[in-house]
C-alpha cells in the first residue's frame, strides 16, 4: 500500500476531529474524501502528509512509519515524498510562477540547481501555463494560477499528492479542467488523495471516502 492508516485519532484539547480511521490507498489511486464542513477530511490529509501527527494510531506512508520520524526527518521526508494543493494556491505573490515551481527543488535540494529551471519549465508546460513562466501570481487567473500550483506539488516529482478543497475558488470549467489534471496524474502513477465537496469528481475519481464526525461512515 502506498496510503496505510490503522486505527489513526487526532484530538486537539478536548475536541476530536478522527476517530479510529482505517484506510489503504493504493500506488496510483486516486481517492476523493468527502463530508460536511467539520468532518475531518483537512485534519485526515494533515495527517497523511505528516503536518499533523495522529493522537493515536499508525500512520505508514511510501513505507515510512511517519509518526516515528523526528522533525528534521519528518520535513525532509515530507520533501521527498507529498505534494500538497491548496484551495487558495498560497503561491509566494514575490515570487514568478517558475520561482514559485522551483521554490521545493531549492528546499529539498535532490534536483541539481542548473536542472531546476528546465524541470520549472516542462512541469508549466506540462499544465498549460509555460507561457506564465516569468509573471507573478497576481498578474494570472484563478486556473493559471492552481496550474501553477499543481506544478509546484509535482517538483521533486512526489509518489504522493494531497489536495484540499483544489478546486473550491475556481469557475466550474476551471474546476473541471483541474481535476482532469489529477485524473491524469493519478492514471501516470501518482497516488492522488483530494478533500473536496466538488459533484463533478465522481467522473474522475476511483473511489469515494466520506467522513462524518472525525469517522469513515460505513
């Protein structure tokens, strides 16, 4: 399994936001999780990408048990293995779209300095935006600028992609043409797991996960 959580929990204080979630995501899936605003489904992303740690429970991803890792292992492991999309792109506004894609070769260090802006440059053209490479984020669209973003989670070219709510500030044929492209990823190998209240996933996904209260409904 590439995704393997056993009876994982996360308590902040006396609040818990998973109860004893089970769940295997295989290499190459893509996997939707759904519920209610609350349910858990940022908190279970957090999780698996190792910005949160589990209360209880285990948590194995790429075969790293990851809430065994210290920080600093944790953060290069993180580097090396999970892309991360957001709603609201947090692409650096200081930043070109290139620079903004080359921004996790920089940290992670595993991708040669004079190879990063070529590798910026095929991933933007990957996703349609290479012709957006040297203008800054406020200069481009809401699409353009998720496209970029979705590049930027594929740097250090990850096994793993989470996304959170990605398509969530988009127009619907924004929204659409976004999840083609984490359809397509996940058909070239990458596991894709993405939280969204988006309708429209149901025709890309593989499989639907929906939460309820911290729990997987059965």
């Amino acid at each position: 399994m590439m995704i393997r959580l056993q009876n994982v929990s996360k308590s902040y204080g006396a609040f818990t936001a998973l109860r004893d979630v089970d769940l295997d995501v295989s290499p190459g899936e893509f996997v939707a999780i759904v519920g209610k605003s609350g349910s858990g489904k940022s908190t279970l992303l957090n999780v698996i990408g190792g910005i949160d740690t589990p209360t209880g429970g285990a948590v194995s991803v790429a075969g790293a048990a990851i809430q065994t890792l210290g920080e600093s292992k944790l953060a290069a492991w993180r580097g090396r293995t999970v892309g991360f999309v957001f709603q609201f792109f947090q692409l650096l506004p200081t930043l070109t779209a290139a620079e903004n894609v080359m921004l996790p070769m920089d940290f992670n260090g595993a991708i040669a300095p004079r190879e990063r802006r070529r590798r910026a440059m095929e991933l933007l053209d990957r996703f349609g935006v290479a012709p957006q490479a040297d203008k800054l984020p406020a200069s481009l669209s809401g699409g353009e600028q998720q496209r970029v973003a979705i590049a930027r989670a594929l740097a250090n070219d990850p096994p793993v992609v989470l996304a959170d709510e990605p398509t969530g500030n988009l127009d619907s044929a924004n929204a659409g043409a976004v999840l083609d492209l984490f359809r397509g990823m996940a058909t070239g190998g990458t596991t894709v797991v993405i939280a969204t209240h988006d309708r429209d996933v149901a025709r890309v996904i593989d499989r639907t996960i929906e939460l309820a209260d911290g729990a997987i409904a059965s």
